[in-house]
C-alpha cells in the first residue's frame, strides 16, 4: 500500500475504501463518456455497515476530479459524516439518491445523468422504443417518473420510489436517466445499456421513419435481459483497467 492510500482514508474500513474507489472510478468514466453536465448530477453508493451511509460527489467539483478520499458522506438526513474536499452535497442530489438508498436495501449504487441523449428519450411521448438489441435488454428493467421540477422537495421521493418500484432503470421525464445496482459496477453497467440504447434512438429517429421489430423477437430478447445486470462481473473489472491504462489517479 502506497503513503498516499494510507493517509487518504484514516478510521475508514477497507471495504468503505474499495466503495470510494469503485463510485470514484464511475465518475471518472461518466466523464470519458461524455455524459458529465458540469458539476451537477450525481453518483451514489452505499457504504457498507449498519448505519446507512452514502458516499456522494463533493459538490462544485468536476466529475474529472473525483477521487476515493474526495467523497462527501453523508447520512439518510443529509448530514454530513464525512466531509471529503468540499464540505458541500448538491440537495437535489441528496433527494434523488437518499431516496432509494432508503427503500430499496440491496442498492448498494444509484447513478443519475443529465446526458443528452437521455434526457431527448425521457421527453419523447413514447419514452424508450425497442429500435435496438440494445434498448430492448433494457425494457423489462425500465421505469419512468414524471418531471415535478428541480428535485429539492423531499416529499418527491415517496412517489420517485413507488415510480421505480424493483426496477433497475428510470427515465426521469424531461430530466435524465437513473440505474441502481448491487454494487458500483452493477449500476454502471445498467447505466451505460441505458444510454447506448438512448443514444441510437435518437440518431436512428434521425434519419427519418424507423423500422421495430416483431412482437416476438422484442419479447425474446425481454426474457434473455433477465441476467442483464451480471454482465457487470465482465464489464467492471475491463473498465477499471481501461482507467489504469489511461493513468487515472481516481483511487487516491
């Protein structure tokens, strides 16, 4: 272990410190995809332990930045634990993250983007269309909540968790896209099937009328995403090294 890890997390257990490097790790790669919206948006995960902790971004920081020792936690009443480099939590942040991490025990993750082409497929009529391999993996994971405004109202989240229900995604209307998973890796990778099906709908609606598969093959294919959030245990560990190779100083 390195002086710069050891000094970076004192009175914190391992297993927060592995948490902070995986959520630390999924920041920076919201960024190398080009789903980053400034400082805002925000990405969640629970620290492991009775009290119900969460880790969430120091506010006012760019997702580029974000390190393991940097993480604010804070509690289910929005106090902060730990302060990590800022002190500061975005409070739509914490109503949208608080939220499930509160009802839904096995959310060990929650991620929340304001990307583009997300946010254009949570405003179409129809929301996510089965115009892909892609999107239709997502289908039978998919829930949707309706736009209140700015999330500050902490009475939202009663009906954001009845909206999400036991599903994995959400698309929050006229506002962005929402995964949870198990863990960190499992809601990123919900995550980006979410937004590659987004992304090729909005460019194949693009060129024009768009051809939809068969009844059949989009129940098929609903019946084979059972297992969608497994594909983690692959994607995960490949991103982690794919930051590596870059010479990310995420886990600091």
């Amino acid at each position: 272990m390195s002086q710069a890890t050891a000094t970076a997390r004192p009175q914190m257990t391992e297993a927060e410190w592995e948490v902070r490097k995986d959520l630390a790790a999924a920041y920076r790669l919201v960024s190398l995809y080009g789903w980053e919206d400034l400082v805002f948006t925000h990405l969640s995960a629970r620290v492991p332990g009775p009290e119900h902790h969460f880790l969430i971004n120091p506010y006012g920081m760019l997702f580029d930045e974000i390190t393991a020792s940097s993480l604010v936690k804070v509690d289910q009443d929005g106090e902060i634990v730990d302060p990590g480099a800022t002190n500061r939590v975005n409070p739509a942040g914490f109503t949208i993250h608080s939220a499930v991490h509160m009802a839904r025990e096995e959310a060990g993750a929650v991620l929340h983007l304001h990307a583009a082409d997300g946010v254009a497929v949570s405003a179409h009529k129809n929301g996510l269309l089965p115009l892909s391999q892609t999107s239709m993996l997502c289908l039978d994971h998919l829930s949707y909540h309706d736009f209140e405004g700015v999330a500050l109202n902490l009475d939202e989240r009663e009906r954001l968790v009845k909206d999400l229900g036991d599903k994995n995604l959400m698309l929050l209307r006229n506002h962005g896209t929402l995964s949870v998973g198990k863990d960190v890796g499992e809601a990123f990778t919900y995550m980006y099937f979410l937004m590659k099906g987004c992304e090729i709908q909005v460019r194949a609606m693009a060129q024009g009328e768009t051809y939809q598969p068969s009844a059949e093959a989009i129940a098929t294919t609903s019946d084979q995403s059972k297992s969608l959030g497994m594909a983690s245990k692959l994607t995960w560990p490949a991103l982690l090294r794919k930051l590596e190779r870059a010479g990310s100083d995420y886990a600091r």
